[in-house]
C-alpha cells in the first residue's frame, strides 16, 4: 500500500507514547481486548506510528500518565526517564539543573549553554531561570536521550526535554480543578478552548491559567518568615486560523510569575567564620531541620518569563509539507543568595538575571510514499542573556560581576530514511553549526556594600568574540525481525558551543580572561523495541557507548592573593575527556485487565580518561557529577470498573539512585549516598466529568540531598540542598 503522507515537523518524529503512555484497552472492550497492551498510535509524521516503531530511546508522557505519576512539574520526571536527573538548581524553585546519560550542565549563569534543551511547544528555551516547567493542560511530554539536532531546532548534546501543550480543538473544551494538600497546597488549574464564531469559521482558540500554593518546608529562624514555599502563577493562550485543509497559522503566548521564597539550605558543618570575624552575632551550629535556615538576608527570589510564538503551517500537495516557526522569550530573576545562611555578612549575594531570544526555524518535509522521505530544516538564534552579581565577603570585600553574553547561532540540517528493503531501514542526518559569542565582562570592587562607590580594583574588563563551527553527522539502521520486534544500531554526534567565564578574574587568573573549547560526543547506540504475548508485554532496550570530548565544568574554587590568604573564585574550564557506557531498560506488563507493572532500570558507568590539572592528569581522582551508576522505578497499578460506570485507579510507586557526586568540588559531605523513595496514589473517576484523585509523594519521608555547597576553604561554607519532604493531596477536577 502506498504510503502518501506528510509530517509537519518531522522532528515530532518522537511523539510517540512511551510504556508509561500506552495505557491499556478499556474493560469494557471484549476480553481478548481487554487482556491487550493498546499500541497508541500517532500520527506525527502523518503515518500511524508508535513507540515499538520508532527506533530512538526516547520516553513520552500523556495528561492521563502524568496525573497518574502526580507529576507536577518536569523535575518528578525524574525517576520515570532512565538515566534522567533533573531538579531545581540550589537556592531556586524554578531554575532548572538537567542531566541526560552523565551530560548536562549545573551552573545557571549567563554566558553558559545548558547541555540538555528544554523546549516549550517546539521553541527552545535558552536559560534554565523558569525551566523547570509546572505541568498543567499539557498535551504530553517527551524526554529524548541523547545527541539531538539533525532534526529541529536548537543542538542539543546530551538529550532534550519536549513539553507539548494540549492542542485546538474544534468542539468547545475544558476543565477545572483544585488541589489542597499539606503545608496549606492550594493549587488551581483550568482551561477553555474550541471554536470561535462557530464550528466552521476556521478559528480555533483556548486559555489555561493556574496558580500553584504551598507554605514552607521551613522557617528562617532569624526573621520568622518562609522558606522553601511555593508560589507560581502561569497562563498560556492560544489561538489558531485554519484557512483551509493546506494552510494553518497558529499563535501561542505564555508566562510565569514564580513568587516562592528562597529554598533553605542546611547547614553541615559550622562556619569558622562565624566566632572569628561576627561574635556579635554569636555561634551559629547546625539546625536539625534540613529546611531552616538563618539568614539575615530578604527573602527575594523572583523570576518572571514569557515567550510568545508564531507557526505556519503550509501542504502545497500531499508530497511537500512547510513550517515555519518565529519565536521571541524573555526572563528577568531577581535572587538573594545567603550562602552562609547565617546573619552575618559572610558570603550574601544579590544576583540579577536578564534573557532575551528570537529564534527562526523554517522545516521543509518530503514523503511522497515511495522509498525515501525526509526533512531538511534553517534554524536561527539570536540571543542576549547577561546580569548583575553582587558579593559581599565577609563585609570587607565587595564585588559586582556583570555583563552579557550575545549568542547568534546559524544552523542547517537534514535527515533521511530510505527503505532499503521491506524491513531493514536507514537513516542518514547531518547538521551544521556557526555560533558566535560576544562577551563583555566588567568585574570590579566597591568600597562598601551600597555597590556606588568602586574601589579601583578591576579583576576582569573585556569585549570579546569567539566563533565555533561544527559539524555532526548521524546514521542509523533498523532492522524489524519480526512485526513485534526491532532491532536498531545508532552513530551520532552532539555538539555544544564554548565560550566565556563571566566570573573571570584576569589579574588573579589570567587565562580565565580566554574563551572555553567546545564539546562534543561522539555517541554510539543499539537497541530494541519488543512486544510479547499477544502485546501484553512491551520491552524496550538500549546499550550506549559515549565518547565525552573537552567537557565544560563549572567550578567554585580559590585563589592566594598578594598576602597569602585564599580568596573565592569561580572558575570554569575544560576537562579534557571520558567515557560513558550505560544500558536502560523500559517495561510494561499487562498480567491481567486489572493489574499493570511499568517502570524502567538503568545503569550508568561515567568515567574520566583525561582531566589535566597543573599540566597533571587527574582523572583517576575525579567524578562524573549527577551520573547516578544504577538508578530505576517500578509502578503497579490496579483498576477496575465500577458498576455505576467510572472506574478507579490505584498505584503504588517505588524509584531508587545510587550515590550521586552533584558537584564538581566532589565534596564527600554533599555527595548523596543511595536512596529509595515511595510514592502512591488512587484516581476515582466518578463519570465523564468529575474525578477525584488522592496522592503521596516521599511517603517515608526520605532526606536526600540534590545538590549543595562546598567553600569552606575560602567561606567557611558547606550546605546542602534537600529534595521535598512527605506531601499528600487531594485533587477534585471537573471535564466539559
């Protein structure tokens, strides 16, 4: 049968439903059905597609999987994506830290490129401030590992995190729903959307607005105010003109307004600090509470974005498919960082981010149903991200750091599957890069903390311009032994542009002042995507081997100034290579109608071959930062049918990691040992609109740590960050 179809992006190639996404056929259905795995298909490159057909490690989320998970923002996706560590960057609640298979980067800073893009209805988003996405009216999610970039948008090197919003439909749709829980939650959610001016004048629309609420996990003892709240407010609109069958051009705009408090840090050891420069403020020892805190700093952290798009999407015949898509985001974050959570002036930081970014992307699709079909797409970036740190140490030296950092980024790239036989197919993809960067640097001191009166001492101040091109080629072939079973083998390459230190301090360190490499990996990948027992059993696997090249780390050291006393320096450099093997494996099992087991297992084996430190090699005495070696999940599920017509759902959840070294100081007092954690949940579905949902997170109340600080050398510091504490909640949601 002659394939005709087209995709509108061919790089939604990956649309299809993970394990967790195919759910099961209904009860109701006939018992050969109702014992069956349903095989969601997809229609992303206008061709059924599913998951067990598409030959990429990737995992994918729908609304329904979501509320089962009690996902609420992309962070729980965490223990759900093998070999994925996503989560909120220290001090923040919305500034996202993400890593794929050992690759990612940590440090939020301006003038450093994340190594895992999140994309927003198909735009990228350039700066982690407001990444960390809170789920609501969501179409699906998607998490592909791996070098991205032969087929849309922005390069990406270790994988990319893809939030779909719900699309525009033609009826008129909607729900509501609260959500009240511990720690006084009080969540609202809801969107309308459908036709306007009636079901046939083309012009689809719809809104969604939530407000996201929750007290403190703790208390600033010092100043009795909040800590580690929550208090977000998004809305997303969109509105579609659907001029005929070939042409559509669609709108969307979005925002976030994260008022939360500071997250709280603990204290793990006592500043020496404290008793030696403050004594006024007497001694400051640990807390038992791995939420309070003692500042004597605001509690301001505040970060507002939005982006607003446009996309066309345009089918002269049934063999050639257009689109083209204009995006414009911006953030500002305003934070006040208290490293040494004390009141005293040790280490207190006021830091302002400002983003700015237009992206262009034209795709041009081709399928005219014969052997081979294909994409070939521009993409254009141009982007300012820069901003204002203010330090004060120990109330005797005051620093600014600022500047900005303009990216333009030029990219071509195509892709292409040829049928070599009836089962054995290949794919060939390439893409160039040109990339500059253009960084101004002034970093100076003042003479008192009011940060108006400079103090003559300039540690970095220059304009400068570096260009990086690349090329990155990928080739795949898969091969489908039988219709239940696919084999494929996948080569690679991800690329990531250097750059330079903004934190640069050129009298100190001169060669801080000089740009950083690039990196790149070189990724090599076979897998299989199975289905058994009459698809009551999905099985997917993947075996990696990585070549990890020039690796950019971000790292809080020191440096001995003219009187022989350290000082603080953040330095970033390159780490010369290493090696990164892994396997993962994701399941479902469908034992019976009502019974399902899902989840995922993963083994991560980072290691460095090259790490050149004062002209030595290190790398026998260094770590892969938030590369857990074994991580994975199990989900079982029971649900059945009730005889009023709903049904209810009930889960249980358990996920683990092993060890994590979450920073590159390789602090063994941060480093988090390995931890299991329990989830549950039960979903009354009364009818067809009105459900009721009651869900725990963290029910043994797990303390984990995901990140920290180690200065204690030159600011007495050494705190760490905790995951959430035990939540529940109880959600009543109505569907129209």
């Amino acid at each position: 049968m002659k394939r005709k179809h087209l995709s509108l992006a061919i790089g939604c190639i990956l649309l299809a439903p993970s394990a967790w996404a195919q759910e099961a056929a209904p009860a109701a259905e006939a018992a050969s059905e109702a014992t069956t795995l349903d095989k969601i298909t997809v229609t992303a490159r206008k061709r059924e597609e599913t998951l067990q057909d598409v030959p990429v490690a990737v995992t994918a989320f729908t609304p329904e999987t979501l509320d089962k998970l009690n996902i609420q923002d992309i962070g729980d996706l965490d223990a759900q994506v093998p070999n994925l560590t996503i989560y909120a960057a220290r001090g923040s609640s919305s500034t996202a830290t993400a890593y794929i298979r050992g690759v990612g980067q940590a440090d939020p800073l301006w003038g450093v490129d994340p190594g895992v893009g999140i994309y927003l209805d198909d735009v990228y988003i350039a700066r982690p401030q407001g990444a960390l996405l809170d789920v609501f009216d969501v179409g699906r999610i998607e998490v592909l590992r791996g070098p991205q970039g032969t087929l849309y948008g922005k390069n990406t090197i270790g994988g990319a995190i893809k939030y779909i919003s719900r699309g525009l439909p033609q009826e008129t749709t909607g729900f509501a729903q609260i959500t009240v829980g511990n720690y006084n939650q009080l969540d609202a959610k809801a969107a309308l959307g459908g036709s306007i001016g009636g079901p046939d004048s083309g012009l689809r629309g719809r809104v969604s607005v939530a407000s996201m609420n929750r007290d403190g996990f703790g208390e600033n003892l010092y100043t009795g105010q909040e800590v580690s709240d929550k208090e977000i407010n998004a809305a997303r609109f969109q509105l579609g003109a659907y001029v005929d069958d070939d042409l559509d051009i669609q709108f969307a705009f979005d925002w976030m307004d994260d008022q939360s408090g500071v997250r709280g840090a603990k204290m793990l050891a006592p500043n020496r600090f404290n008793a030696l420069l403050f004594p006024a403020y007497g001694a400051f020892p640990p807390m038992d509470d791995r939420y309070d805190i003692r500042s004597g700093m605001k509690n301001i952290n505040d970060t507002v974005m939005k982006g607003a798009s446009a996309t066309v999407n345009w089918r002269p015949n049934e063999n050639w498919a257009f689109k083209y898509v204009i995006a414009k985001r911006e953030s500002d974050t305003e934070t006040n960082i208290d490293f040494d959570t004390t009141p005293a002036p040790i280490a207190d930081v006021k830091a302002f981010y400002s983003d700015s970014q237009v992206s262009n992307e034209l795709q041009v699709n081709y399928d005219a149903g014969g052997r081979a079909r294909g994409v070939t797409g521009i993409y254009a970036f141009d982007g300012d991200a820069g901003g204002q740190v203010l330090n004060n140490f120990f109330n005797l030296s005051f620093g600014d750091t600022q500047g900005v950092v303009n990216t333009k980024s030029f990219a071509v790239y195509t892709d292409w599957t040829f049928d070599l036989t009836a089962k054995l197919k290949l794919d060939v993809g390439a893409r160039y890069t040109d990339e500059d960067k253009h960084a101004v640097a002034l970093n100076r001191g003042y003479t008192n903390a009011t940060f108006t009166v400079p103090n003559g001492v300039v540690a970095a101040n220059f304009d400068k311009t570096v260009n990086f091109k690349n090329v990155s080629p990928k080739i795949s072939l898969d091969y489908q032994i039988t219709p239940d079973i696919m084999l494929y083998g996948l080569a690679s390459r991800g690329f990531k542009s250097g750059g330079y230190n903004i934190r640069a301090n050129t009298t100190a360190v001169p060669r801080s002042g000089e740009p950083f490499d690039d990196e790149s990996v070189d990724s090599f990948e076979v897998g299989s995507k199975m289905s058994f027992f009459d698809q009551r059993l999905f099985l997917n696997l993947a075996a990696f081997h990585n070549v990890y090249k020039d690796i950019q780390l971000s790292v809080f050291t020191q440096f001995i100034d003219q009187n022989g006393n350290p000082q603080f320096f953040g330095d970033f450099t390159n780490a010369g290579k290493g090696t990164v093997n892994g396997a993962e494996v994701e399941y479902q099992w469908l034992p019976s109608q009502h019974w399902l087991i899902s989840g995922n297992l993963a083994w991560l084996d980072a290691k460095y071959d090259e790490f050149i430190t004062g002209g030595v090699n290190v790398a026998d005495s260094q770590r892969f930062t938030n590369a857990p070696e074994f991580s994975g999940a199990i989900n079982v599920e029971y649900r059945t049918d009730l005889a009023n017509g709903g049904n209810l759902s009930a889960r249980v959840g358990y996920s683990y990691q092993s060890e994590v070294w979450p920073t590159t100081d390789l602090s063994p007092v941060i480093k988090q040992d390995g931890y299991g954690l329990v989830s549950a949940g039960v979903i009354w579905k009364v009818n067809d609109t009105w459900s009721f949902s009651l869900q725990g997170s963290n029910l043994a109340d797990e303390e984990y740590r995901t990140t920290g600080y180690n200065l204690n050398t030159a600011l007495g510091v050494l705190t760490g960050f905790y995951g959430a504490p035990r939540q529940y909640s109880l959600t009543a949601r109505y569907d129209f």
